[in-house]
C-alpha cells in the first residue's frame, strides 16, 4: 500500500487560503486515492522554530486538528496526530541533521529570505527545519507528499538525504515523490492581490480566517481590492485583484474559470461579489458548525489518540532499522 505524508504548522488560525491549498485537497485526495494511506500531523516542532506562546501554541494545536476534521477529513482513512506526541519525528530529525551538509541547509531559498529580513535571535532549529521535514516523510515511507511551491526545494532536499542514506548504509528509506495540486491557485490578500494570503499578515482585512464571524468575513469579500475596470476577466497580470476573488470563486463552486467569467459576462463586480461573498458564507457555515461541535467534544483527543498510537507503531520500527544500520545504541 502506498503512503502519504503532510503537515501544516499550527502557528495562528486557519485562513481560507490553507483550506482551498490545503484542507479541501487533503480531504479530496482521501477519496481519490482509495489504496493510499494517509499520515497527516500537526507540525508543532515546526511552529517552535519561531517563538509560540505556550497558551495560544496549545489551543492552536487543537484547532487546527478540529478544523480538519470539520471540513472533512475522515479519521477511519487518515491518521491524524500531533507530530511532537511522536518522538521518533524529533529523533530521526536529529539523524538528519547528521547526514545533510551544512551547504545545503546554507541554499536553502526560505531560509535566506527569512535571514534578509531578520539578522537577530533567529533560531538555529528554523537553519535546520529541512532535516525535520526529511524525517517527517522518510519515517513514513511516504510515496506521496502534497505540497505548495514554496515546499519544493525542501522536498528535493529530502529526496537527496533518502537516496544518500540508501547509498551509504544500504536500502532504508522510499525517495518520495511531491504532489501538486490540480487547482494550484495560490491564493492571494484581499488588499494587496500580489501577496498571497498569509494569516501571519498584520491586516485582518487582508485575509479570511475559517472561524471568522460570517458578516465579517462577507465584508472583507465586499470590499476586496480590483481594478478600475468592470468586465470580470481572468487576467493575472493587469487584473490581480478580480483574477484572485474568481480563483476563490472557481475553488469554492468548483466552477471553471471560463465558467465564471461567462455566467458575470454582462454583471458588475458588486453582484459578482455579492454572490462570492454568499459562496463564503456557503462554504464557513458547516465548517463551522461541525467544528463548534468537535472542539468540545472528547471525540478529538479520541481520534488524535489514535493517530498517534498508529504512527507510533510505524515510526519505531522505522528508527529500529535506521539505529541499526548506522550502529547507534546496542540493536544487532
Ligand atoms: P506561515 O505564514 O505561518 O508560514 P502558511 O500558511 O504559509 O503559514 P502553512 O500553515 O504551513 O504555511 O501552510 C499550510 C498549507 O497551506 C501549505 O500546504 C500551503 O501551501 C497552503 N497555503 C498557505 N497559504 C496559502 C494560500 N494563500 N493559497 C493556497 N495555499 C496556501
Ligand atoms: N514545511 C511545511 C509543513 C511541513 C510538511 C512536512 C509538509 C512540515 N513537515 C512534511 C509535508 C511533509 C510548510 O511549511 N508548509
């Protein structure tokens, strides 16, 4: 059976952009990929390698596991767990460390960008965040990783750690292969439509969050920033800010592109809008009321309890054969 693997950091709250890149693919792809079975984790040793506060890290935890269940995500088909509950993630992240070479951590492009923006307190664990993310999907065996674009280098980074440790210590680990969404929009900010959506930004107007209040949310669509003309046409270059609200709309309806802009061909931006902000409101409703109900119940930690104890089970025999190989500890 093949194996999938993601993560996603729980550092704030979940803004509609991680849903449409992430959430509603995962939960898509679990239906699509009926023999492949799923690891997905909460990546909270990657949320430390900038500095969390401890109340707002463990709530945020929670509720990220939450949101993926409420939109979808079937615990009988994927493993959910914590990723630091598994300290095998930690340990092989270690031994990664400890084949990957100083120069190619050093090329690593969101590494250098970070360091151009900040010079000081940067922590040493966000220079080796690679080798964690190596050991997340190596100790899995994983085939298949869904990433964005900005995951590709790590990804090409863990492949060459996989296929150097096969080399020098014999056969241990799959070379896994990324998984690029279909519908690959990167979604952008409602008011500056050539940042992507980040809910790291310090606008709230900028983003949407999944647990916003829904006429805030509709609001933020209402007044999302276009261009001066009124003929909505997909048009990434001069027309960011209406291609953007469309590739929501086309992810949300499952509509296509051409679609769209036929069914707005004669309307103004305010009806198209309207009607998107309607979409939203569609879309966060249920997700929200399934969440409300999750996050108080004892069914989470239930499902989260599970993920862990069948990753577990796997990550161990993983680092066995990797102690082993490399002649750590007294394993024959
Ligand atoms: P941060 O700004 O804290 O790094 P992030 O949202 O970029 O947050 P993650 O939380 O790790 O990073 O992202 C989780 C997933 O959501 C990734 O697969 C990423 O590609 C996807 N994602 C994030 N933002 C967007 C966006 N604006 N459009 C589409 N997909 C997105
Ligand atoms: N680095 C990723 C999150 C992540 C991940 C992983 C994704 C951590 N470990 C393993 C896929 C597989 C990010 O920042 N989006």
């Amino acid at each position: 059976m093949k194996r999938l693997v993601s993560g996603i950091k729980p550092t704030g709250e979940l803004t509609l952009g991680n849903y449409i890149g992430a959430l509603k693919q995962f939960v898509a792809l679990q239906n699509e990929l009926p023999d492949t079975e799923f690891f997905i984790f909460i990546a909270d040793l990657h949320a430390i390698t900038t500095p969390q506060e401890k109340l707002a890290l463990r709530k945020n935890i929670r509720s990220v596991a939450a949101l993926y269940l409420a939109c979808g995500l079937n615990p009988d088909r994927v493993h959910l767990f914590v990723q630091s509950e598994v300290l095998e993630h930690a340990t092989l992240g270690y031994i990664m460390e400890s084949t990957a070479y100083v120069g190619e951590m050093e090329r690593m492009t969101q590494f250098k960008d970070r360091r151009q923006k900040q010079t000081e307190g940067l922590r040493t664990s966000l220079f080796t965040y690679p080798a964690l993310m190596a050991a997340d999907i190596l100790l899995y065996d994983a085939d298949i990783v869904p990433i964005g674009d900005d995951q590709k280098q790590h990804l090409e980074l863990t492949r060459t750690l996989a296929e150097r440790f096969n080399h020098q210590y014999g056969d241990t680990f799959v070379v896994p292969k990324g998984y690029f969404p279909k519908t690959g929009a990167r979604i952008k900010s409602l008011t500056d439509p050539t940042q992507k959506m980040d809910k790291s930004n310090d606008n709230p107007k900028s983003y949407i969050l999944l647990l916003d209040d829904i006429n805030a949310a509709k609001n933020k669509i209402k007044s999302a920033v276009t261009d001066s003309d009124t003929k909505i046409k997909y048009d990434p270059i001069e027309k960011k800010g209406i291609t953007n609200l469309i590739d929501i709309y086309a992810a949300l309806s499952g509509l296509s592109v051409t679609d769209i802009e036929e069914k707005y061909q004669n309307c103004t931006y305010q009806t198209f809008k309207n009607d998107l902000a309607l979409l939203v409101e569609k879309t966060l409703i249920p997700i929200q009321e399934k969440y409300q109900e999750i996050i108080k119940s004892s069914y989470l930690d239930e499902v989260l309890d599970k993920g862990r104890e069948a990753a577990s089970q796997v990550a161990r025999r993983k680092i066995f054969q990797v102690y082993k190989k490399m002649g750590l500890g007294r394993i024959k």
